[in-house]
C-alpha cells in the first residue's frame, strides 16, 4: 500500500509551483472576465434595436408571406441587409420551407429594411405582392 502512496505524491508541491499555480489561475480568471466584457460591450442596448425588431418578430413579419407561398420547396432570398443574421430570421420563420440566398428559383423572397423601400430589383424579378415592412414575394421571369 505505501508505493501506492508514493505515486500519488510524486511531485510534492513547492511553494514555486504552488505560485505559478496561482498566477496561472488568475490570469485565466482575468481573461475570461475581459472576453465576457468585450461581448458585452458588443451588444445592442434595447434602445438601439430597430423599431421593426422591437415590434415585430420574424414570425409575424413573415406570416402573411409564408400562407401565400407553398408549404415546401426551395425559395430564393434577396434582401439589403448585409448582416447573414437577416437571411437566418427568414430561413426560421418560413421553414419548413427552404430558403437559398439566390435568386434563381421561381419564387424569390424579398427581405428589406421596412424604414427604407427597397433598392431596384434585378430585372428579370417581377413583384408578385408587398405584404409590407419590408416583406415582399417576386416571380423570377428567367425561371420556371
């Protein structure tokens, strides 16, 4: 039984390591704390919220669109957002549809930004229906 003992204490901690040990600890701790208050830093206050994403979840701003289009299928995604998180909301609130970030497909959904009209579609999209705050459906002309 004693060896056993003996391998369990083969490094007997030395006041060195046990210091290392601890600086170790807390310059981990410390940078945890500076990546939690970077995120932090990062995220919109409510006040800065658009006034659509306040209002409106992606559900009902896409819930008129999603009874005129057909239950399954793939549509494409054109909008003026450049952040991918947009694409996303559509993609959740219109599945179990599939929505592909083209505009090559018969259907095409448009997803704008409801404080500004939208900018001049390709010219081969032709508005099918405004279902308003920036939601709308276009046909693609060239696909069938």
């Amino acid at each position: 039984m004693q060896p056993a003992l003996r391998t369990l204490n083969m490094w007997p901690a030395s006041p060195n390591s046990t210091r290392k040990i601890t600086i170790a600890t807390l310059a981990f701790i410390v940078c945890c704390l500076l990546s939690t208050a970077r995120i932090l830093s990062y995220a919109p206050k409510s006040g800065q919220l658009p006034a659509e994403a306040v209002h409106l979840s992606s559900d009902q701003r896409f819930a008129a669109l999603k009874l005129a289009l057909p239950q399954q299928g793939i549509v494409g995604y054109i909008g003026d957002s450049v952040s991918p998180a947009e694409y996303y909301f559509t993609q959740y609130a219109l599945a179990p549809l599939i929505v592909d970030h083209s505009i090559s497909h018969p259907l095409v959904v448009g997803n704008f930004s409801a404080s500004q009209p939208p900018a001049m579609p390709p010219d081969h999209l032709r508005k099918v229906k405004d279902f308003g705050n920036g939601v709308l459906l276009f046909a693609n002309k060239d696909v069938q």
